[in-house]
C-alpha cells in the first residue's frame, strides 16, 4: 500500500498540478510541453511571483528515468508543502517558506516522461514483485531472442533495428512517428527541450539536481551522490561546490533510519559509449553548472517506496537549504 503522500501517475500528477495552479497563483507557475504521444510534461517554478527574481537564488530538480518513480513522489510532496504549507497527508512542513519562496526560485521538472511513466505495470518499484531482471526488460524492453533487457542506446528508430523489443521499454521517450530517445542522452528529449529552454530564461541557476534511483546489486549501500563524469575538468569553484553539497546530502540521508549511503562521492563511472553519451549531451552543462546526481535504491524491500521518496525529499530539502546559505 502506499502512503497518500505518494503521487507519481501521470493522472495524479496532472490533477494535482492543475489544483495547485488554480489555488496558488501567487507561488506558482505551471508551464508544460506536449510529449509526441500527448502528455504534458511540467516545468513547476515555485516563488513568490510578486518579487523580482533577478536576486534570487536558483535551482532546477529534474527527473528523466521513467522507471524511477520515487523522485515523482518526493518532488510533489516538496512542492505541496512549499505551497501549502503541509505534506501531501496533512503533516506541518519543516521548511522555512516564506523564506524559501521570497528568496529562491525553484524549477520542478517531476517528471521528464509521463508518457513511460504511464506504462509501467507499477506505481512504484518495491521488489515484491518483480525480479531485478524482470524490471530491466520494463525498463529498456525484453529482447525477443533472450526474454531479458533489451540494449542502451541514445536514440533508435524502429524502422532500421533488426530486433526490435516485444514491448517498448518504459525508459524510451518517443519523440516521433519513427524515432525512441533516452531522455538524458539525447537532445531531443522533452527533457533536454526544458532544459535548454529554462537555461536561458534565468540567469545564474546554481544548482542543477538530477534524481535517479538504482538497484545497488551486490551493494551494502542503497543510496549515493555521483558527481558528474566530467567533473576533473569543471572549474574548480564548481567542483567545491559540489562536494560540499554532496557531502551535506549524505549527512542528510545517514540521519535516517534504514539508510546508508555510500561515502564516497566520486564522478560518474560510465566508459566507453555510455560515457561518450554523457560528454556530447552534457559536457557544455557541466562548465558552467553545478550538477549533481542522487540514486536511491529501487526495486528491493530493502528499501521500501515510502523511504524511496523520503530519501529523495531529503536531497531536495538539503539542497534549498544551501541554497539559502543556512547550515544543514
Ligand atoms: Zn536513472
């Protein structure tokens, strides 16, 4: 069962966007793009619309994997509360919010892919279920020759693969008659459109915070910072930032029960294609943002979906909490 906190289908999501917008016109702006198979996917900047924003400290929260509900779940309940004031099951909020929204500017993009989200058997990824193999052949499609997951590319079209999957993995956004990307490794993904787009509305966005959630097979962790796989080449008053921010996050969750995050903070891993992928769609980005990546545990009892979302709401509080300069 899940909690009342947790929203993360598309419906769900959308009639709750269009609730909020109706009510808190003052704090909110709901902005969307039309995915190719019609879902709007949001773009929710939360502040006090009645103050110039050119002081404002500046972040964007994205979620691009389809198969990750959890950051769907974290970022609704965060943004019901900078709102109203509550969770989403009627809880008082922790955070400070009239500061918050008097001096930061916050971009939720919940979800990058509504249109995947919609397809996946589950509204969340509790491993009762499904095996782990069984969820990767949702995730990117069960090849028809092995019955297991089938490969990762940036994009595909369905007219030149030789094998195609029996079933369109939930992590590909169609963005054509013909065309499938995955939305962090391709530019034309309504992610990166959102992206690009809010890039170049607001001047000095500080943090950008990229939520993804993983299995940790063979892990004793079940929760991770990863810094970005270009960060040697950052600036260095970027890669300071980082760590610290990293740093707090971890602090963050090992204040939980049930949590352990991995301590080392390092770049993201990928070699070869994967990280080829990285370094053309996200290269430009890294030199002049500070980006960080957060995975939580999915798919294992180990980690159930209401600590998937509290670990994720907790990345997001300690992040508007250095954004307002104050101590986690
Ligand atoms: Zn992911």
């Amino acid at each position: 069962m899940l909690s009342p906190a947790w929203i993360s289908r598309p419906d769900e999501v959308n009639a709750k966007v269009a609730e909020w917008a109706e009510a808190y016109p003052q704090t909110l702006l709901a902005e969307s793009r039309a995915q190719f198979a019609g879902y709007p996917v949001w773009a929710l900047t939360v502040t006090d619309r009645s103050l110039d924003d050119a002081a404002k400290r500046k972040a964007i929260i994205l979620k691009p994997h389809a198969h990750e509900p959890a950051p769907i779940a974290a970022q609704m309940n965060v943004i019901n509360q900078l709102l109203t004031g509550e969770t989403l099951d009627g809880q008082a909020t922790p955070l400070d919010r009239d500061r918050i929204l008097r001096e930061c500017l916050l971009v939720f993009m919940p979800d990058a892919n509504p249109e995947g989200t919609a397809r996946a058997p589950v509204e969340a990824w509790d491993g009762s279920q499904y095996t782990n193999e069984e969820f990767w052949a949702w995730m990117r499609g069960p090849d028809p020759n092995t019955g297991l997951m089938w490969k990762r590319v940036d994009i595909y079209d369905d007219r030149e693969e030789e094998v195609l999957p029996t079933r369109r993995g939930i992590v590909y956004e169609q963005i054509d008659e013909h065309h499938f990307v995955e939305p962090n490794r391709h530019h034309a993904s309504s992610l990166f459109q959102w992206l690009f787009e809010l890039l170049k509305r607001h001047e000095g966005v500080e943090m950008l915070l990229d939520l993804h959630q993983t299995e940790f097979e063979k892990s004793p962790y079940n929760a991770m910072v990863i810094l970005p796989c270009l960060y040697d080449t950052q600036p260095p008053h970027l890669q300071q930032y980082e760590r610290e921010w990293a740093e707090a996050i971890v602090a963050g969750w090992a204040e939980l029960d049930g949590v352990e995050p991995m301590p080392e903070i390092k770049p993201l891993g990928y070699t070869g294609e994967q990280r080829q992928y990285f370094v053309e769609r996200w290269g430009e980005i890294y030199g002049r943002y500070s980006k960080l990546t957060t995975e939580i545990q999915n798919n294992n009892p180990r980690t159930p979906p209401a600590l998937q979302q509290r670990m994720n709401e907790v990345a997001i509080r300690v992040s508007i909490q250095r954004l307002l300069g104050a101590s986690t």
